[in-house]
C-alpha cells in the first residue's frame, strides 16, 4: 500500500480519441467499461471489473493520484486536504434554517475519492479496506486497497487522471436511447476528447457528482434543464432530488496535539498521535429510548418524533467523539492555548431533503447545492435530545474529571459544552442547533446520498434494481447517489459491498 505507481494515464492522447469535425464514431477509441469517477466505488469496480482479463477497462477520474498527496496517506492528516487541490470545495446555498449559513461540503477529488479525505473512523462491518490504516500507519482507501501495483499492470485496465467527464453521449436506435460513451478534458478549454463504451458505462461520480453529470449530459426534470439551455435527452425528475444530509452538532469541550512533533514521529515510525483515527468512538441510539435522559426532569413533555428508524432496535442518533478541537469542519483557526476535544451529535435519519440543481450548462461550473437542512422541524427536535444527552456523558466519569466546564467569554465555540443539561431549555438548545451545525461529510443520507436513488417509478428514482438509469441501455449508476434511503452509520462500507456485488452482477451478466 502506498508504494508510487507510474502508469496513471493524464494525457488523452494516450487512451482517448481527439474530437474532431471529420471524426467519425468507428475511429473512437472503445473500451467494454467506462467507468466515470475514480472514487470509493469507482476504484473497487476498476479492479473488479478487470479481473477477468477478457473485459477491457477504463476508470476517468478528475482529481490527481492519490500518490501526489502526503496528507492522504496520514490518518490524523485529512482536514490539510481541505480547499486543496484534491478537494471539489462545494458549498450549500445559504441554508435558512440555520440562520442563513452557508456550509462548506468537501468532497474528494482525488484518486480514491472522498475516502481519501474522510475521517478514518468509519463503522458498521470489517472490510479489509476498512483496517484503514496500514502496517506503516497510512491510511487507506479505495485506490490504495484496489488498485495495487498487481492491479495496475493489468494491461486491460487503464486509469485516467486529471481529467474531467463533461457529457455522457448518446444514440437513439429504433427509440432505445444508449449510452455510447462519454467527453472529457484536462480543463474547460482545452481540446475534447472521447471514448466509447461496447458494454456498458458506469457512473462512480459521487453523490453531488453523478447529478451534475447527469443533467449536464440531458437527463434530469426538463423543465430545469431547459432553462439552462441543455437538451434534454430523457426527462427523469427525481434527479439531484431527494439529497439527505444528517447536519450534526458539534460540542467543543475544554487538549490538541502538538502537530508538528506529530507529523515529524508519523514520518520516522508510521506510529503516534498522527496514525490514530479522527473518531476515535461512536455510539448509537434511540431518541425514543425510555431509559435514556433526554429531557430535563420535572420539565416540559418532549415533543412526539415519528420513527424514521430502519427498524425497532435500530439507531437514529449517533455521538461520535474526536480528541481535539475542530472548528468550522476543519479548517477553522484554533486560537493559540486552546486546547479541547470535539463531540458530535448526528441525526441518522432526517426528515429534511434538498436538491442539487445546475448553475449553468457546464460541468465545469459548480452545482447548486441545496440540503435543506433543518426544514423540517422534527429534525432540530431529534438533534436536541442527542445534545442533551452528550452534555449528561460528559458530566460522567470518567469524562468529567477531564474537562473544565468553565464558560470563557474569548471562546464562544466552548459555549454548549458549558451548560448544565438539567436547566438548558429546549428552545435554546435549538437555538444552539440552529447558530453551530455543521455538514456530516456525508451527502446520503448522514451521508450524503438518494440524489440518483434506486426505485420502481421514473417519476421519484433514477435507476432500476439492476442499477440501470431509467429508460436507458447500457448506462448504470453505482455510487452513494442511489441509496434509495439514508443509511443509519456511516457509508463507506455499505458503499464497497454495493460496488463489490454490482462487480459480481455486471460479470456474470456480460458472460
Ligand atoms: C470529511 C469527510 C469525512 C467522512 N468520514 C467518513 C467516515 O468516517 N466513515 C465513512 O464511512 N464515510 C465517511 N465519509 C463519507 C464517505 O467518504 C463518502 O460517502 C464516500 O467516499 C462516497 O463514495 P462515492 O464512491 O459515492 O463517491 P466519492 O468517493 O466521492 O467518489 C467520486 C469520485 O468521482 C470523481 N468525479 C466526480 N465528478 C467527476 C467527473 N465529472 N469526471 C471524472 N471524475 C469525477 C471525484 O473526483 C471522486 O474521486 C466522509 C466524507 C467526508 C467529506
């Protein structure tokens, strides 16, 4: 894991054809698999996919390797990749339930995706990719776990770099509409490139990414895409619908590593602060569990919640717990002295739902991203509880005997991890909510996702059970865009199973 490999293809000279007034379609270069995004599910796909070396294979992705980013490969080092390079850098439209905010979502843009840059502290199953972490203490990811050197020199895979899929293309024969290939460039003037698919193409973009492609490229609800001046090749609404993103709240208590010595004992002996996992616990529960204290006694009857939990004995808040400070998803200044740990509520079901609607026609130009958090109000009630209850575990031992709940006027982000749970009132509790929450990370659901979701009828789902987008042959989509729900945990697993089966599905049906 970890080691450099050359052979990541970033000129298109090298694997595409050169679109040209004169071209004509017999001249493209055809691969059986194009598959559009280099990121969790797209690089377990890539390799499983091309294990039978009767398949040739393409993945594109439009970030750099993996390999050119030291702080991909440092467990502790993830929020260094924020606004870098490696990061797409979306951003909510201001979110009117959380006083106008507007949030910052990163998302991977790298090889290997959003894993690349997440917080190594998944959950729910036991992966091999998911150790996380190497015997040299380096993450891993998707592209480090399945595009080994082994991988790599298969001679009938290829995988691109650097450059962007702008458009999928399209026939009509005899009133089918198939995907016949996709367009891609290294930037948004430089020359465009195709190749074509003899077997299917797969889009691997990503929650926000499979959207935008898919509207740019004509399908999506025709009335937005007309306004933008794209041609509509299928009229499918529920595209970029249905976005989920649990907004959790964050507690700041009152210690942070020292990072340089940190980074300095990563570098010699792969071990120490920097090679441990962001989350270091989580915990599960129920927000109409009896046993547990959610309200404050002799207070007001907590309001009644629906149950939009998976089953009876399923979860639909989480807190999860960081050892040190994180303002603002990362990147925030932590004032020089401060030091602290991080705790998160997160509310694994919202009610609320967005969209992500284009700017413009071009991929090039970012969506607009709408999660509507907080819209509906039984969110903000679900998220108080978990807030109420994380004050009560950090007022236990052993957590209380390290932390000072003293209020300290020059840090206001200390604030809610000051407060006594037996006498904060509801009302600010969701007034606190409203002013602190910040992205999950995860567009599906508490994990970002349903943007291209999974379902019987055209009119609310984008693709069928066998993962093919509505009404199309020989287009599929098998990324965290088609969790028909939100999932209770974190995604990143059930999103290496899904990519792993729809492996086995697509091999066998190509037989
Ligand atoms: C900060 C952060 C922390 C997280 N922490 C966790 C965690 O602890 N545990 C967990 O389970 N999950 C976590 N997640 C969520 C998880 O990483 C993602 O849900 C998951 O990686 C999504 O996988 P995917 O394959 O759907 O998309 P991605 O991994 O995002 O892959 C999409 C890929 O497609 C590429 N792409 C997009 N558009 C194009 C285009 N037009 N042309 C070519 N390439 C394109 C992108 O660059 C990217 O590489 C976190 C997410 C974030 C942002």
């Amino acid at each position: 894991m970890g080691a450099s490999h050359s052979n990541f293809l970033s000129n298109p000279e090298q694997f595409a054809t050169r679109v040209t007034q004169s071209q004509t379609s017999s001249k493209v270069k055809e691969y059986d698999f194009v598959i559009v995004g280099g990121g969790t599910a797209g690089c377990v796909l890539a390799s499983k996919l091309s294990e039978n070396p009767a398949f040739t294979v393409i993945l594109i992705e439009a970030g750099r390797s993996h390999e050119e980013y030291l702080f991909s490969k440092i467990p502790l080092g993830f929020s260094k990749l924020f606004l870098s390079a490696a990061d797409w850098a979306f951003s909510t439209t201001p979110q009117k339930h959380v006083k106008d905010r507007v949030i910052r979502l990163p998302r991977g843009k790298v090889l290997g995706g959003t894993r690349d840059f997440n917080t190594p502290g998944g959950t729910l199953g036991a992966a091999p990719f998911l150790a996380f972490m190497d015997n040299k203490g380096q993450r891993s990811s998707a592209a480090a776990a399945y595009l080994t050197n082994n991988v790599l020199a298969w001679p009938n895979l290829s995988v691109a770099v650097n450059c962007c899929v702008e458009k999928v293309l399209f026939d009509d024969e005899n009133n089918t509409l198939l995907a016949t290939g996709v367009e891609l460039r290294t930037t948004r003037d430089g020359p465009i490139f195709c190749v074509s698919a003899t077997k299917e193409i797969i889009l691997t973009a990503g929650a926000y990414g499979t959207p935008h492609l898919l509207l740019v490229s004509g399908i999506g609800p025709r009335k937005e895409l007309e306004e933008k001046g794209v041609t509509v090749v299928k009229d499918l609404p529920a595209v970029g619908k249905n976005l989920v993103d649990g907004l959790p709240t964050y507690d700041y208590l009152a210690k942070p590593l020292s990072s340089l010595f940190a980074l300095v004992q990563w570098y010699i002996t792969g071990k120490w602060p920097m090679a441990t996992l962001a989350a270091q616990g989580a915990a599960f529960f129920r927000s109409d569990d009896p046993s547990l204290p959610y309200s404050v006694p002799g207070g007001k009857p907590l309001p009644d919640l629906v149950d939009l939990s998976s089953g009876s004995n399923a979860p639909d808040l989480e807190i999860s717990w960081f050892p040190m400070l994180i303002l603002d998803g990362g990147v925030g200044k932590i004032p020089p002295g401060v030091q602290g740990a991080t705790a998160r509520v997160v509310n694994l079901r919202p009610k609320s739902s967005g969209d992500i609607t284009l700017e413009t026609s071009s991929i090039w130009d970012k969506p607009i991203i709408n999660p509507k958090w907080f819209s509906n109000e039984h969110d903000t009630q679900i998220v108080a509880r978990g807030v109420r209850l994380l004050l009560r575990i950090a007022r236990t031992k052993p957590f209380s005997g390290f932390v000072d709940f003293r209020e300290d006027e020059r840090y206001p982000f200390l604030w809610i991890g000051t407060q006594d749970p037996d006498t904060l009132s509801e009302e600010e509790l969701y007034e606190f909510i409203r002013k602190n929450s910040k992205t999950a990370w995860h567009p599906v659901s508490q994990l970002e996702a349903c943007t291209a979701r999974m379902g019987k009828s055209e009119d609310s789902s984008v693709v069928n059970s066998k993962l093919q987008v509505h009404g199309m042959q020989s287009l599929k989509i098998i990324d965290a865009s088609i969790f028909p729900k939100q999932l209770s945990g974190h995604p990143c697993t059930a999103i290496i199973a899904m990519a792993e089966k729809a492996s086995d599905m697509i091999k066998e049906a190509h037989i």
